[in-house]
C-alpha cells in the first residue's frame, strides 16, 4: 500500500491550478475535473486526521465541503442537460437552471475562506514533515465491514442502488488515497452514475419512456458489477489485515 502523504501534496498542486482556472472562467470538464478533485482531497484528509495525531481546522474541512456541494449541483445540470440532447427534449429550462448553478459556485469560488484553501491545505501538509502515514486499522475495518453489509443485500431499489453510489464512491477514493485498485469500483460508480443521471432526467421531464427504458438498462449493468466489484474490493482490504 502506498504512502498517502505524497498523493495528498500531490493533489493539492492540481486543486490549486483547478481552482485558479474556474475562478476565471467555468468549464463542464473543468467543474467535473476541480469536483474530483475536492472528493479526493477530503478523503485525503479524512484518513490522514484518522490515522494520526495532525489536524485540519474544521473550517477547512466545511469549505471543502461547501465547495463540493456547489460543484456537484452545477455539475449535475452539466450532465443532466447534455442527456436531454440526447433524447431531444426540451433544453431551455435546463439551460436556466445550469446558469443559475454556475452563479452560485461562481460565488462560492470567489469566497475568501475558499481562495484560502489552498494555502490552508499546504499548510496542513508540511505540518506532516513527510510522515510514513498508513490508514488506521479501524479504518480498513469500517470499510471491510461496510462492503461486506453491501454483498449481504438482496434485492436493490432505487433507493438502496443511491446509498450505494454515495457509498461506494467514498470507499474508492480512499483507495485511490492508498493507492489501491479501484477499477471495478470505478465501473461500478460509472454505470450507477449513468442510472442517477438518467433518474434525474425521468423526475424532471415526467417520465418519457424512451429516457425509463435506458435508465432500467443502466441499472440491469449496475446490478450486474455490484457483486464482482464489491467482492475484488473487499479481498484487497482483507490482504492489508
């Protein structure tokens, strides 16, 4: 298992230029690339305080948080809009809502303890002095005994497909914080994305068939990788015990 400490400097230069550049001028992939990048940093510096005596102020810890919360809904009209124009429905209303995401994470951007996170976050990490950082054993315990929950399920709704989404792309980025192989749970993430993305649209447009047929089939390719996915991942956290 890698060190986790030079993937977190690491990511905190990409942040920094991601930051600069979407404070000048928003991207779709530039919000998706700057919103991975938040994900990562705050697992990042979750395993990192879990594992050792360091700490980030809490404040830094919120506006990343903040900042994720306001690139995730820009983003979400992003891909939501562009999923419309591929089953020609009606974009306008979109196109106003995506506007008014990209005024709020503007907002957020240019908010003084956001500018501040970059300089916050390498601070913390000098704090480090190049530690020999490992996960916690109780942190790989939680994330053995939160996949072994998954592999227990029977039957998946909607509901129980969304916690697992929320779920499982937590547990990869903190294997991607330890260097781990996250490729099953990647696809798996990528087909459950698919399926929420396609979700969104059925609320938002009422439904139309063609967009509940494709989200069904996206959930089928989901259901399909939840166990291989979950099983391979779960053999690697057993093989750090």
């Amino acid at each position: 298992m890698d060190l986790i400490e030079p993937r977190f400097r690491e990511e905190i230069v990409k942040f920094r230029k991601l930051l600069r550049s979407q404070t000048r001028a928003l991207t779709v992939e530039g919000v998706h690339d700057l919103r991975v990048s938040t994900r990562r940093l705050r697992a990042q510096v979750a395993l990192i305080e879990k594992s050792t005596v360091h700490h980030l102020l809490q404040r830094s810890q919120n506006t990343l948080k903040k900042l994720g919360r306001a690139l995730g809904e820009r983003r979400q009209w992003d891909v939501t809009l562009k999923e419309a124009h591929k089953f020609h429905l009606i974009e306008k209303d979109l196109q106003r809502q995506k506007l008014m995401a990209g005024r709020e994470l503007k907002k957020v951007l240019k908010c003084p303890e956001v500018k501040a996170l970059p300089q916050d976050l390498a601070q913390f990490e000098q704090t480090l002095q190049n530690e020999k950082i490992h996960v916690a054993p109780k942190e790989l315990k939680k994330m053995r005994s939160e996949l072994k929950a998954w592999l227990k399920q029977k039957k998946f709704s909607s509901k129980k497909l969304h916690e697992l989404r929320i779920s499982t792309k937590k547990i990869r980025y903190a294997f991607e914080c330890m260097g781990l192989p996250v490729e099953d749970l990647k696809d798996l993430q990528d087909h459950l994305g698919k399926s929420h993305d396609l979700t969104v649209l059925r609320d938002y447009f009422d439904d139309p068939k063609p967009v509940r047929k494709a989200d069904r089939k996206e959930r089928r390719r989901a259901k399909a990788r939840v166990r291989p996915a979950l099983s391979t991942s779960l053999e690697v956290l057993e093989m750090l015990s």
